[in-house]
C-alpha cells in the first residue's frame, strides 16, 4: 500500500464548505495532496492534468453529476482502475444499485463522520 502522504486524492463536490470539510478530515488522516473540483466536468479537466489515487465525489452537482463522472471515469483506459467512492444524501435502492452496476467501490452517506469517511477511504486504497 502507498503511504499516505504520497496519495493524490481528488474532492469533487460543488459546494466549498463540503470541500473544506473534507479536505481538512482528509489532513488529519495524513493526506497531503488534495485536489478538488466544483463539479464532473472540472474533475474530468484534474484528472487529465494529474495522476489521482482516489476519487470522492458528491452525486448532485450542476454541470455534471457525480454518476456522470464516474461514468466517464469508468470508460476511460486511463481513468478506469481509480477507487472511486461516491457521497450521496439519497441512499435509495435505485441510486445504490446504479452506482454499483457503474463499479463504485464505496458510498458515503451525509451526513458522515469522520470514522466513516476515514473507514471507507481505508477499504479503498488497501
């Protein structure tokens, strides 16, 4: 497993204090490079310019969404093998099971804590 420190870990959400949060958490569990996005499309634009280890993206989002992304993500030789996991206020069984037939590796829940985000980033990148 990569150490933390050298993991590029990319925040996708469209609203800044989530980003903030997120990045901050991701700090105190020993992230240091964090990149983030407002949205599906500004994500697709980091990931050309830079090589991510892990991709958190938020589900609703203007522009394009996190379901979007992912499935670009996916699609892409490139982008293809990079943990993905996916946040999402509405957990219904439609959006779980899309989510996982587009090969999702984990979903998050808001509101979470930071055990959750830290456990699930963990299952990811082992």
């Amino acid at each position: 497993m990569m150490s933390r420190s050298s993991l590029d870990i990319l925040i996708v959400d469209d609203t800044l204090v989530i980003r903030n949060i997120m990045k901050n958490q991701l700090q105190r569990m020993g992230f240091a490079n964090i990149h983030e996005a407002a949205d599906g499309s500004a994500a697709l634009k980091v990931l050309e310019s830079k090589k991510i280890d892990l991709i958190i993206s938020d589900w609703n989002m203007p522009v394009m969404n996190g379901v979007e992304l992912l499935r670009q993500v996916r699609s892409s030789e490139e982008l293809k093998e990079i943990p993905f996991i996916m946040v999402t206020a509405e957990a219904t069984a439609a959006r779980i099971s899309m989510a996982l037939q587009l090969k999702v590796n984990e979903l998050i829940l808001k509101p979470f804590t930071l055990e959750i985000l830290e456990k699930k980033v963990l299952q990811v990148i082992h």
